[in-house]
C-alpha cells in the first residue's frame, strides 16, 4: 500500500530457510515464490577478525564487537561515520521514583547505574548473500536476559536491531544506548 514501489530481502515461505530479492510496484502487490526472486549484483558479507564481525555491503560498513556492542558504523556512500562512541550498549540503572512507582521516572535515575558484567555468546546465525546476522546472548542479572540478533541485508541502508528481553526485574530500568 506504499505510494512508491519497494524492493527488499524476503524470507520465502516454506521449511527451507531461503532468501530472495523481490520487488513489489507502487500501490500493489507481488506473488512471491523461488521464481519471482530478482537476480542481484548487490551482496552482503561477514567477516570475523580479531573478535570482531564486520557486516558490509555496498552502502554500509558495521563492525560489532564480540560483547555485541556497535564500535562503528559507516556511512561508505558519504564516508561518513554515523557514531560518535559505541554503541548497542545495554545499560541497567536503578528505578527509585519518588512517587507513582509505575508511572515516574527520576531525573537522577541515571546517576545508578547497575553493572552488567555477565559474558556474551555470540554466534552467526545467517551468512547468505542477501542477509547476514550475528546474533548475541547475555545475563542481566540472575533472572534476567537478553537475546538480539544484529542484521544487514546486501540492499539495505540500515542495520536492523531485534531484541528479546526476559525481564523479571523490580525497580530497575533497561536502557540501550546509541550515540
């Protein structure tokens, strides 16, 4: 329903985890099937060196440290480094409202920060011309965790972030932070 036409990474329907480059018109639609993906010159690489992963396509070049935190990203067209400091860093502070427990945040909240000094497992979950993702796992605490898989597509002009939060904490707040 997009007034200009699209054309992104898929995942095909189906038990075999394939990938295909389709593209849909303006304001319409596409039947998608092995056949519809379009051929790219366009790729995706992923690179491990020293306990790094560099994702890279032709627009952008992010390398992730091996706790999951963002060293650097960069803009190849404007060669252009879009952070100022790391970033995709969990931080957890202690939740202490003055009042309304559920609803206020303190201005001094971020004066409490809480360490989160558990290891990280990293591990590639998807190395595919089209789309490569890393993803990570860390103990917040003793009843918490987070999961996030961290991913370019060989067109794309962004990373994409998604996270999965168990969260069975009692006044404290999660916070990730992008500079």
């Amino acid at each position: 329903t997009l007034s200009e036409p699209r054309r992104e990474v898929v995942k095909l329907p189906g038990n075999s985890p394939s990938l295909a480059l389709v593209s849909t018109p303006a304001m319409g639609f596409a039947v998608i099937d092995a056949s519809s993906s379009q051929p790219s010159t366009e790729h995706v690489t992923l690179k491990v060196s020293n306990r790094k992963f560099v994702l890279e396509n032709s627009k952008l070049r992010c390398v992730l440290n091996a706790d999951g935190t963002l060293q650097s990203l960069l803009d190849k067209r404007r060669d252009r480094q879009a952070l100022s400091g790391p970033g995709n860093q969990f931080t957890m502070f202690a939740d202490e409202p003055y009042c309304y427990d559920a609803w206020n945040v303190e201005p001094y909240h971020m004066e409490k920060p809480v360490p989160i000094d558990a290891p990280v497992r990293a591990k590639i979950v998807e190395n595919h011309p089209l789309r490569v993702a890393v993803k990570f796992e860390r103990e917040l605490s003793k009843t918490s965790h987070v999961s996030f898989v961290v991913s370019l597509d060989a067109i794309s002009s962004r990373v994409d972030f998604a996270a999965h939060v168990q969260w069975h904490e009692s006044h404290k707040l999660l916070k990730v932070e992008f500079p």
